[in-house]
C-alpha cells in the first residue's frame, strides 16, 4: 500500500503537510523529553499532593488564559503562534540555568511541575487551532489522521531519547534537547503560514492571516453562549475526571515499586513509549478509515467506552500490570482518534471559537477537570471509599462521557452537512 492509497494527499498539500508533520515531531520529542522527569519530581512530591498541585495549575491557568486572549486578539496568526513557543523556550532556558544550583532543585520540582503541566496544553492546543484553522473539514478526515502521527513519532522518540541518555546527560541535559527540538517546532510553525493558503481548500483562506479582534476574556462569554461549546468543555471535564482516577492509582502504585526518581522517570518513559507506539500503529493504518466510514460520533465514544471497560475489569482485578495496560490503551486511543477526532470538530466552527473557545477548553476546562478529578478522588479516599469503589465510579463517568462524545460528533455531522 502506497503513501497516496494511505492518506490521499494532494500535490498542493504535500509541503504543508510536510512542515505539520515535523513541527508537531519537534512539539511532542520535546514535551516527551521533559514528561519523564515531570512525573518523578510528582511521585516524589507525593501523589496525595496532586489535589494541591493541580489547584495551583489552575489557579495560574486563570491567569495564563486572558493573556493568551489578549494575543490572539492583537496579534495576526503569522505572529502569535510562534510568539507562544518563544515564550516557553525562554523558560526552559532558565529551568536549564536554574538546575545548576543545587541547593534550588527541591524548590524548583513542583514549580517545573505546574509549569510544564500549562505549557504542553498550550503549545499543543495552539498546535491543533492552527491546524483546524488551515484545513477544512474534509481535508481533516484525509490528514489530521497522518499529522498526529507526526505527535505519536515525536513522543515515541521523546520517551527513547529519555530511556537511553537520561544516565549520561542528566537533567540539564535533558533540557537543552528539549530546547532545540521546540525550537525546530517554532521555526516550522513560522514555515507553515507561507504554505498554508496553496493547501487549504476553505473557500477564505486567503483571509485567514487576518486579525481575529475581540477581547481577552472573550473564551468566557465563547462556552457561556455557544452550545456546542458547551457540550465540548463537559466533555473535558468528564474524560479528565476518568482518566485522572486512572492516573493517580498508577501513581500511587508507582510509588510503592520503585524506590529512586530514575526508576521511576525510566517506567514512565516506558508507559509514553508503548503509548505512542501504539497511537502511530493506530493513526498509519486505521485513523483515515476509520475518519472517513464510521463519522466522528462514533469515534469519540471509543476511548471512553475503552476507559469504561477498563475500570470494569479492575474492580474485579486491580493488578498494577492491568493499570499500565489500561493507560497505554485509553491514551494511546485518544491520541490517535479521540484528539484528532475533537480536533476536527472545529473545523465547522469560526475562527474566534477555533482560537479562543478551543484554547479556553483544551487550557482552563482541561485543568478544571484535573481539579475536580484529584479533589474527588482525595474527598472520596478520605470519606473511607475503597479502590473499588472508585474503580465504580470510573465506570460511571467514562459511561457518561461516551454519550456526551456522541452528541458532540452527531453536532459537528449536522453542521458539516
């Protein structure tokens, strides 16, 4: 099977294609390079803390998000985009620098922790706007599919860069990796503009450098009025609630295997491998076809429904081998369909909602569902319920989810139609 039998790309879209694919990679090995080391310094901190860790990255998320509105407001696509990866490059210089004094690595842990758990949803969020911004909708059933596979072979290449050098570079090495690989996504999110009108078959994408206007705090009022918004940030909050259960009972069970922070930064390099390992497996050969017969309703119902059957099976068989199982198959389908599948439901919504309302959901809403998932599973272990019962009430909420995800798809059908 050719690459054209694969993914049916046009000549015209062949260079922005292209540029998508390697500035997701260097987006993703990036974040894969420092994801390792993030959820150390996190076990280490304690995982009965995340309740207060995920508070403070919401409350900077607060903060973070006018900001971001302000830029998209002010500022032409051809500028704010690259704008935000400067931004973060300019912290990991200083993590870099800031790592070499010993006595400030306890009380920069938790401080890189929040920090990295804001930027990869914004760089990563900015990423996807951009891309359902150049792209229609048809087009995104034909590409987004090979365009995350760019993301699945940067986080698979992130997690093996981490696994081999991490012994010989150590940390500040790490972050001077990371470093040119956001870099090199920068550059090709600067590129990818030149290409962007010839590939696109919007009937205005000539159009689409131009300022989007409005005001900061206009995601706010964006998922207050807009229904279809509204269904996307309950969503959020839902697939966090489930898969932060899921998240926090493998931390704690990480804790108790391993005794030092390599060890454990080396079994979460080898969870993110397995993890985009699959989700590329998944985005080459199935994504395009499963996009193009059975519709976006029915995709997104696929990784609740797979977090669902998980946390069944483990109110009868909580092993820890079935926790690291059942978090390489839910991420690794929401990788490679469920992202790209909500990714494509902006396509049919306006640019305002693309930038603002899908920044303010994969941003704020995200971290909201973060909160709300650590401080229930922190209320409900205290108030004396079991792992059991909290395996019980994953069930519950992934069931919810998938119906959610379903009405959301059969919207964006209704609209592309």
């Amino acid at each position: 099977m050719s690459f054209r039998d694969l993914f049916a790309i046009d000549r015209h879209e062949r260079a922005a294609l292209a540029i998508a694919f390697l500035y997701f990679f260097g987006l993703l090995t990036s974040y894969y390079m420092l994801r390792s080391v993030r959820e150390a310094m996190g076990v280490r901190h304690g995982p009965e803390n995340y309740s207060w860790l995920y508070t403070t990255i919401f409350v900077c998320m607060v903060i973070a998000q006018p900001l971001y509105g302000a830029l998209v407001a002010r500022f032409a696509r051809r500028v704010f985009v690259p704008l935000v990866y400067v931004f973060f490059l300019v912290f990991i210089i200083a993590f870099f620098f800031t790592w070499q004094i010993e006595s400030a690595r306890d009380a920069m842990a938790p401080v890189f922790y929040v920090w990295l758990s804001i930027a990869n949803l914004f760089t990563v969020s900015v990423f996807w706007s951009y891309m359902t911004d150049i792209f229609s909708s048809d087009q995104a059933k034909r590409m987004f599919g090979f365009i995350a596979a760019g993301g699945s072979t940067g986080g698979l290449f992130g997690a093996l860069l981490t696994m081999l050098l991490a012994d010989r570079i150590d940390i500040d090495g790490i972050f001077a990796l990371s470093f040119v690989f956001l870099l090199m996504a920068t550059i090709c999110a600067a590129l990818l503009g030149r290409h962007a009108a010839a590939a696109s078959q919007r009937s205005d994408a000539a159009e689409m450098d131009a300022l989007i206007g409005g005001t900061s705090f206009a995601a706010f009022r964006l998922v207050v009025t807009r229904l279809p918004l509204r269904w996307l940030a309950l969503f959020m909050i839902l697939s966090g609630v489930g898969g932060g259960i899921l998240y926090t009972q493998q931390a704690f069970a990480v804790r108790e295997l391993f005794a030092s922070d390599g060890e454990r930064a080396a079994y979460f390099a080898q969870i993110d491998l397995l993890t985009n390992l699959l989700a590329l497996l998944l985005e080459i050969f199935v994504a395009r076809w499963l996009f193009l017969n059975i519709g976006t309703a029915r995709i997104l119902t696929l990784m609740p429904l797979m977090l669902m059957g998980g946390f069944a099976i483990l109110l009868t068989s909580p092993a820890v081998i079935l926790i690291a199982v059942f978090q390489v198959l839910s991420r690794g389908i929401r990788f490679a369909f469920g992202e790209t599948a909500l990714a494509s439901c902006y396509t049919t919504l306006s640019r305002e909602i693309r930038y603002k309302g899908k920044g303010f959901i994969d941003t704020f809403v995200y971290r909201l569902s973060d909160v709300v998932s650590q401080w229930s599973v922190r209320l409900l272990t205290q108030a004396g319920v079991t792992n059991t019962g909290l395996y019980l009430f994953g069930v519950c909420v992934a069931g919810c989810t998938a119906i959610i995800g379903y009405v959301i798809g059969r919207q964006h059908e209704k609209r592309q139609a």
